[in-house]
C-alpha cells in the first residue's frame, strides 16, 4: 500500500506555484483539458446542419463501427504511451491475427462446429498477437533497445508472416455465421408496421418460441426481407459492444488500479519509480502484450466483419490509430492521458470520415484537419506542462 | 500568450470545411453515388464517364475516392453513402471481391442498388455465382485482355523465349485473371517460358526493384507483362535503368499517360487500354435504366478494349482511349 502511495505521488507531478496561476494561465489549462471534446462537439454539430442524412440513427452507428480498429489498436497504445514507450507494431499485429483466426477456421478446424470454431480462432488471433507484444515487451524491457526500433522491426516481422501465411490472398471461405457476429447488433430499431426497438435474441427460438412472447415479442425481432429490410437499423454491432466493454474495462484499470497507477509511474520517472519498487520490467512487457492484444482484436473482429482474414486490414490505419491517441491529449513524453481521450481523437476521426462524406467533400481533406489537431495537440500538452511546471520533472 | 490564441484561431478556420456547391436534381430522377477503388487515373477517366452521364441525363452524382486500395478505407465511405438516406444507386468498383460482400449487403438491406464496375463480387457470376444482388458488372474481360497481351508477345517474339509477370495483389479480381489470361496464352506455345510471376502489393517502387531483380536473374529475359498501372509503370522503370530498353518487351495494361510516353520512347511495345470512360457512362446509363423499369440489363458487360503500338498511337481513333484526365 505505501508503495502505491508513491506511486501515486509520482504520477501527480504538481508543482509548487499551482494556487498562485494568473486567469490566463487558469483558462489554457481548462482548454487543454477540454479541447479535444469542443472540437467533437463542434464537428457534429456543424455537419449534423450541413449535411445529408448525418444526424440520424444509422449514421451514429456508422461512426462508431468506423471508429472499432482506431479505438482498438489506439487502446493499448494508450497504456504504452503514457509509459513514455511507443508501439509501431500495432497495424501487422492486427493484420496478422486476422490472418490467423480466418485460417483457424478454413483450414485447421473445417470440420467442427461454428460454436467451436469462433471462440478458438479468436483465442489463436489474440494469442499470436500477445506473443508479439511479449517479443516486444522482452526486448524492450530487459534489453533496453528503444521501442521504437523494435516494435518497427517486429512490425515488419508481423507483416511478413501474415503475407506468407494468407499466400498473398484474402482468407476467405469463412463460415456464414461469422458474418452475423461482425455485422449484426444487440439492438434493432424498426420502422414501418411492425416498427419499434427490439433486442437481438433471436436465438433463442432454438430453445422455446415462448420466450420471444415475452415483453410483447420485443426480444426477437421479426422477420424481414425485402423492402421491410430499408427501414431496419442495427444498433450496436457486436464488434462496437466488444470494443467499448474492452474499452471500459482498460479506462477503469487505468484510473483505478495498481496496474494503470505502475504505467503512470514509468511514464513519470522510470528511475523513480524502480526504485520506489515499482516491477518496471516486468510491466512494461505487459504494456506491450496489452498493447499487441487489443489490435489482435482488432484484426479478429475485422476477420468476422467482412468474412476474411487480410493481412492488410491493419495497415491503413495504424497511424490514424497514433494520431487519434495524441489527439486525446496522452503526452508523448509520458505519464499523463487517459482512455476517454483516446476515445475522443478515434471519434472525431471517424466523425470527419463520415461528415465529410455527407457534405460532398473529399475526405483526403480529413488527413490536414487531423495534420493540425495532432500538432495543436502536442503543443496543449507543453503549454500545460509549462504552466504546471512538469516539464522540468520530465526534460 | 496572444501568439498561442492567434495560433489556435488559425488551426480552429482551417477545420472549417468548405461547403460545396448543391446542384438541384429533379424529383424523377435517381440520385447516384460513386465509388471508385483508389485514386488514379484509370477511375479518374471513368468520373468523367459518370460526370458526362449525369451532364447528358440530368442526374445527380457524389463521388468519394479511397486513398488508398483497402476495405477498411472503402468501406466507411459506403456505410456513410448508405446513411445519407438520399442515394438510390451505388456505383462502385469493389476492392476485394469476398470482403466487400458483407458491406455492400447491408446497401442492398437498405434499399440502394448496386453496379460494380472495373472489379466484381464473389466470382463476377451474378446470375449462378455466390453473389447475386448487383445489378450488373460492367468492366473489361480481363482473361481475353491477358491473352491478348499473351498472344502478342508469342507472335512478336516468333513463339520463343523467357517471359515475365508483374502483378498487383493475389486476391483482385481482375489483375489476377489477367495474369492468369496471359499464362494462358503463353502456354499454348511449347517455345515461351514463364520465369515467374512477382506481386507487387500495387506499389511502382516495389514493381521496379522486383523487376531489376528479375532481369539480373534472367539475362535472356525477352518479355515483360504489366498487369497494371503501377506494375507496368514499374517494369518499364526497371527496364530503362538497366538500359535494356528496346531490348526486353514491355506490355502494359493501361494506357496512362506515362504508359504512352513509354511507348514513344519504345520502352513499352503495346498498351492495352481499357474503356473507362465507358464503364462510367454504361453504369448510369443502367442505372437510370433500372429506375424506369428496364428488367433485360445484361448482368455482364465487358467493354473491350483498344490496343495502342507505336504505329497507331498518334491515330485520333486510337489516341482517344488513353486516360487522359483534364
């Protein structure tokens, strides 16, 4: 206990002078803290007015369907992060596991049932990918080369692997139900005769009808085919569901436990923090597999999303996913940021793709807006660190 | 402290996105989005077919380009085309013929119509193959473009000697049947051998430097096929570095403009060009079509193609089929 009260000391670097802050020097430290939640507010606020069709139910889901591998492979990026590493591994980590978890279905285990299937591709996805964050962590920790040189190079490793191991090729040829688990929800909301708000237990027709009687039918929505299909909304796919239950899960372990106050602590002052007792090796190799782990669920649910494994599907978003975790206001010099931040830079990222589209805009011009916030980010961060005086604790 | 705030008023003017110009359809008439696979001159050429059509026949169009070949950067541009809630046709040209299934499902679930266009779904059989909702494929048949490439070079080179292929990824539909077309075409003549086939993940760069390792490992190396854009502007890249040029044979699928500037210099000895521009026009054409009530649009339509040596390249007929973008 008296170790975590240091470690909790460290992580909360104020420094003399903080009751004697000038009102400017008070309104740039409420800005930075801030910020990032104006600008989303202001983004769905100003295409919600301009434009077609984004201020509705089906668009918000697209938003955050689009912004499931940006959160995942920025979540455990978070943790590295604020630990003052880095981690460029993340996009072929993900491409690998979904390579992997679509070949554990095709060609490993054909013959069994889909039940059986799914939780172990998903088991062998997350576990290739641990294994590469604890090649990272190892590495990284006890050899004390710089994350960044080896989380590239294991980056380059991942994707070599996943390319040889899909043959080049889409791992397709994936069972049928899978597609339901990437693509249908917890909820539907249905408009026309039979309209209203439905749960997603349509499984349970296999067990008793009966129970789809109960609460007048709204567990198990009906049927639908054809037109009726237009006026059908999912809402919470199951990859969104996994991801805000992970993304919930780590927020709370970041605030709250042992474990996210030991990552504040290495991000602070390594040294510090080693010798306040604090396991450094050892939870920075965690830190990694973390991090590896949750863009293996990313690629996995990408398996399940579009019914194939690719060995690219995490490419294109890798640094999107760094840029998203800045955005939030996580210091790259370590020791300070949060998880909800990280949610709000993958947000309005996903909100700029979609908004974008609605107004009729390029959205190549995402890639300058999100240029600017992340160096506007960066550039709070020192103002804060400047007026909280943490700065100097750091360089 | 007032540079920080001029700072941050700068960046805040620069987020707000230009509004576009609204131009009115007409209540009876569709409105159309497309969506091409990545952005290069090829889909270019077929947005001005699309713009054309939607000029001579009074629709609306949007139009969205992914930066780059990948589901997960088209994908999000579909959803968000579904969500407008105001598009009653999607044209697009899938970049992964099992991956997009699932995405462009849920379009059709949701009441717009699909034309694919240059690639396809599933195997591109839309009346007995795994997929059947779109309404039509309109692109190029790309194993009689490999052949034609395949036959040409049997004929030019008298039916002997080494060839090579530089293709984009294994899992496109059509840059895969084009090498396959071609290895067709080869193997009918017991004298040509293929040395190989390299895949270069639609990257230029990666073309050249496995191209220039090809002709240090083949010095009697007579032939190359670009299946591509990327690929053939690579190959013959590699083929002028190594000052073999004239020598080995470049055939490059796509008439881009560096591809014809090639065939000048007599790097490259055919462009195989493709009909964007009809592809464009054809697909809102069918679109409109389908919204009056035609039922008999063929499922299939290939486009042809033109095939461009240094001798006809100058011959309006001819000329008029390379990408040219304004």
């Amino acid at each position: 206990m008296a170790l975590d009260a240091k470690a909790e000391r460290l992580t909360q670097p104020e420094v003399a002078g903080g009751a004697r802050r000038s009102n400017t020097q008070q309104a740039i430290l409420l800005l930075s803290r801030v910020w990032s939640w104006v600008f989303l507010v202001m983004l769905l606020v100003y295409f919600s007015a301009a434009g077609t069709g984004f201020f509705s139910l089906r668009n918000s889901q697209n938003i955050l369907v689009a912004s499931v591998p940006i959160i995942l492979m920025g979540l455990g990026q978070t943790f590295v992060i604020i630990s003052g590493g880095i981690d460029l591994s993340v996009g072929w980590v993900m491409g690998l596991a979904s390579v992997v978890s679509a070949l554990i279905m095709r060609d490993v285990i054909p013959d069994q049932p889909v039940e059986v299937q799914v939780p172990l591709a998903f088991v062998a996805g997350l576990g290739v990918a641990g294994l590469a964050g604890l090649i990272n962590g190892l590495i990284t920790a006890k050899l004390h080369v710089p994350p960044f040189i080896v989380t590239l190079g294991v980056s380059f490793v991942a994707r070599g692997a996943a390319w040889v191991l899909a043959e080049g090729n889409v791992v397709a040829g994936q069972p049928p139900q899978l597609r339901s688990l990437g693509n249908e929800s917890l909820f539907y909301v249905v408009r026309g005769d039979e309209g209203g708000f439905y749960f997603n237990l349509g499984a349970l027709r296999g067990i008793s009808d009966e129970v789809c009687t109960v609460l007048n039918g709204h567990l198990c929505r009906p049927e639908l085919s054809g037109a009726a299909l237009r006026g059908l909304d999912r809402v919470f796919t199951w990859p969104v569901v996994i991801t805000f239950v992970v993304l919930l899960v780590l927020a709370f372990v970041l605030r709250r436990t042992q474990f996210g106050r030991y990552t504040y602590a290495i991000g602070g002052n390594r040294e510090a923090a080693l010798r306040a007792g604090v396991p450094v090796d050892r939870h920075i190799i965690m830190l990694y597999i973390l991090s590896a782990m949750t863009a293996g669920l990313a690629g996995v649910l990408h398996t399940a999303r579009f019914s194939g494994g690719a060995a690219d599907s995490g490419d294109a978003l890798m640094f999107t996913a760094i840029a998203a975790v800045v955005m939030g206001g996580v210091s790259l010099f370590g020791g300070a940021g949060r998880v909800a931040g990280t949610l709000v830079g993958a947000l309005i990222l996903a909100v700029l793709e979609t908004g974008l589209v609605m107004i009729n805009v390029q959205t190549f011009y995402k890639y300058i807006v999100v240029g600017i916030i992340v160096v506007v980010a960066v550039l709070m961060d020192q103002a804060r660190d400047l007026i909280t005086g943490r700065a100097e604790t750091v360089a | 402290m007032v540079k920080k705030l001029l700072l941050l008023a700068v960046a805040a003017l620069l987020m707000v996105p230009v509004l576009p110009l609204s131009v009115g359809a007409q209540d009876d008439l569709p409105k159309i989005g497309f969506l091409p696979g990545v952005v290069d001159p090829f889909y270019q050429v077929m947005e001005l077919g699309i713009n054309q059509a939607a000029a001579d026949l009074g629709i609306e169009v949007v139009t969205q380009y992914p930066d780059d070949w990948n589901v997960t950067l088209q994908t999000p541009l579909l959803d968000s085309f579904v969500a407008r809630g105001d598009l009653d046709y999607i044209i697009i040209a899938p970049v992964d013929k099992e991956q997009m299934i699932a995405p462009l499902q849920a379009a059709v679930d949701a009441g717009i119509k699909i034309i694919t266009v240059d690639t396809f779904l599933g195997d591109g059989d839309y009346v007995n193959g795994p997929v059947t909702f779109p309404l039509s494929y309109i692109g190029s048949d790309n194993l009689e473009g490999g052949r034609i490439a395949g036959e040409y070079l049997a004929e030019k080179l008298g039916g002997e000697g080494k060839v090579y292929v530089q293709n984009t990824n294994v899992g496109v539909s059509t840059t895969e049947q084009r090498g396959q077309g071609f290895i067709e075409a080869i193997e009918a003549h017991p004298g040509m051998e293929l040395v190989g086939m390299d895949y270069n993940l639609d990257d230029a760069n990666t073309a050249t430097e496995q191209t220039a390792a090809v002709l240090q490992r083949e010095p009697e190396l007579a032939a190359i096929f670009g299946v591509n854009v990327f690929s053939a502007i690579g190959a013959g890249n590699a083929v002028n570095n190594a000052g073999l040029g004239g020598a080995v044979d470049v055939v490059a699928f796509d008439a881009t403009q560096y591809a014809i500037e090639q065939l000048r210099a007599g790097t490259v000895s055919l462009v195989i060009a493709q009909k964007p521009f009809d592809m464009g026009y054809l697909a809102m054409e069918f679109a409109l079509a389908d919204w009056r009530g035609v039922t008999s649009l063929p499922l299939r339509v290939p486009t042809g193609y033109a095939v461009i040596t240094a001798d006809n390249v100058d011959d309006p007929e001819i000329a008029r089929f390379i990408y040219q973008v304004p």
